[in-house]
C-alpha cells in the first residue's frame, strides 16, 4: 500500500492545456474517485500517474517517492481500463498469470497468487476457459484478477463499469467495493458517473475543466456543495436550482422568484438585493394540498414504486420532487410545496460560490 500526492500538475496537448495546476494528496490504503464530465481530464490525470502520458509541469509521487520520470511497469500499479483487454488466446489463468511470467516470478508463486485471487473474485471454477466463453462481468473480474497478482502499491481504475448494463453494474460496484475492504489497497477509481463516486469512495475528487471543484466525502458533497458546479453535478435526481433575489429584512431573510417569497436557513453571507441561485434537492420537498406553502402544478407523475418522481411548476420552473411511497397526484393538478428550510443551498450567481 502507499500514498499518492499530486503536487501542481500540468498537462498540455500541443497549445491546448487540459491540466490547470491540480494539487492533492491520497492517503495509505484510501479508495479516491476522480468524477465529472466527459472531457474534464480525469482519465487524462489518472493516465500520467500510470505513466501512460507525460506530464508537462509539477510532481506526482508514490510513498514521497517522485515518479515523473519512471517507466509505467516500475511504479508497482496495476490497471484496470474500460475495455477488459484480455488475451482472447489465452485461458482466464493464464491472462491473470501473464504480468507475473513476464517477471519470471517462480511458478509456485503464480500459483499461489493466482488461485488467491480467483477465489477472491469467485473465478475458481472459470480458470480454463477462455474470454470468449465469459459474460461481460466475468471478464472484468479477470481483468480486475490479472491486477491483483501483481500485489501492486496502488490500483487504478478506469471507468471499468461503463460496458456493463445497469444490473451488473451494480453488483460489480459492492465487488469493487468489497476488494477494496479486503485488500485496503490504495485506490484511484474514475467515473462519469455520480452515483458510482458516491456508493464507493471514501474521497471523491470532483473535476471540472481540468480543475478540481471540491474533494469530500460523498455525505460532504451531497450536503455541503461548495459551488454549483458541485450541487447540481451530485445527487440524482439533481438538485432543483433556480435564481432570485437575497432579501434581508432585520433577523428575516428570504428570497423572492417566481412571485413567491422561499424560505432560506439564517446565513451570514450575502446581502439584501444580492442576486443568487437557491438550491434544494428534490428530497427536501414535501408535496401538500393546494392552498397551503408555495403554489405549483403537477406537470409529469413518474413512479418508480418504492419512490415515485414528480415535476411540477411554479410559474416557468420546474421541480423535480421526490415522494417516499406512492401518491394519487395527477396532471394539471394544483398542490401546494413546503420546502424544508435548513437544507436549502444558496450560490452567489456571479462567482457560484456557496453562501454560508
């Protein structure tokens, strides 16, 4: 196991520089995700710790050990990518016993590593076959058996759920997830997806335009955004956001859209007339008769059964709301929003930083 620092890194592609800076440290054994859109540079700073991309400025380090300079199969990682890429020649032990072969490691030692593994992943009874005679999921656990007998530093993982269809995805999720408890490897795990970052790490870093955003906790994030970026990137259903005017009246404040005065906690930040965009996750809606709390029409009832999804409008915005159970809510129908006061998020609209 070992701790990854990231110290200034820059990286350019010809003039165009797609790394602005990025600064931060994992610690032994953590499990780290590094999410966000597509083209944030996120498999790009995970591709210059394998030592897969060059790195144009700053350090990375392994155990306070500077690697920049060090070819990638000499800095104790192990990869997982997107695509299994495995030997299609090759039987399942065999793929998971290569790395070690070209090492020359004793045969003995293969064995002992690679029947290990195999029961870690449940591969026992799948050694003699070949890829083409494995579901999607089996061979990612062989790509993710092939990493572990190397008994690498640090793991890295690239987006390795994204050929999955939804229902294994969520079963290699609590696999990866497990290993991690088992083995309590440091881990890198990049994701576009929020809800991978949220059920796994125990850090997420939250990349955007080839800066970081925020790094949290998943609970630190989803509670705590510290811009807007962050507040409508997690959680799903997103965030409700909308703008309007801060208004400070002595001890009371609230702000004013849509015709409507909405609640907002007691904060220090921000003055009256201030313009902002007022968040509150679908979650913290409670959905009543009409007449009572904000005025909305329902426009769209989802039910998913044990929760059921509903968007409805105040004036020109729309609101997703999260229901626990089922409701008898129909189209067009008025009913009446009592937003939950403590849980509202309040963004500055020029810089989008977090009012507190």
């Amino acid at each position: 196991m070992a701790s990854v620092s990231f110290s200034k890194i820059e990286k350019n592609f010809g003039k165009v520089k797609v790394i602005h800076g990025i600064s931060f440290d994992i610690t032994d054994g953590e499990f780290v995700v590094l999410v966000g859109p597509s083209g944030c540079g996120k498999s790009t700073l995970l591709r210059m710790l394998a030592g897969l991309e060059e790195i144009s400025g700053g350090d990375i380090s392994i155990d306070g050990k500077v690697i920049n300079d060090l070819d990638s199969k000499d800095r104790d990682i192990a990869m997982v990518f997107q695509s299994y890429a495995l030997y299609p020649h090759m039987t399942v032990g065999e793929n998971m016993a290569f790395s070690l072969k070209l090492r020359k490691a004793e045969q003995s030692l293969i064995q002992k590593r690679v029947g290990d593994a195999a029961k870690i992943l449940n591969l026992d009874k799948l050694l003699d076959r070949y890829p083409r005679e494995l579901s999607g999921g089996q061979r990612q656990r062989v790509a993710m058996g092939r990493a572990i007998v190397r008994d690498p530093k640090v793991f890295l993982f690239d987006e390795p759920l994204s050929n999955l269809d939804a229902k294994l995805r969520v079963a290699m999720r609590a696999e990866i997830k497990s290993l991690h408890q088992r083995l309590k490897t440091t881990t890198v795990y990049v994701t576009h997806d929020q809800i991978e970052a949220m059920t796994m790490a125990d850090r997420i870093v939250v990349m955007h335009d080839g800066i970081v955003e925020q790094i949290g906790t998943p609970l630190e994030l989803f509670d705590q955004p510290g811009n807007l970026f962050v507040a409508q990137f997690i959680g799903s259903p997103a965030m409700n956001v909308f703008e309007g005017t801060l208004r400070r009246d002595g001890t009371r404040s609230w702000v004013e859209s849509e015709g409507q005065q909405w609640p907002v906690p007691h904060i220090g930040a921000g003055k009256d007339g201030q313009a902002v965009h007022y968040g509150i996750r679908p979650g913290d809606i409670v959905m009543g008769e009409a007449g009572s709390g904000i005025p909305a029409v329902v426009e769209v009832v989802e039910p998913t059964g044990a929760e059921t999804e509903i968007i409805v409008k105040v004036g020109e915005i729309a609101f997703t709301v999260v229901l626990h159970g089922r409701t008898d809510a129909k189209p067009d129908q008025a009913v009446g929003l009592a937003i939950a006061t403590e849980k509202v998020h309040l963004f500055d609209k020029a810089s989008g930083k977090r009012l507190d």
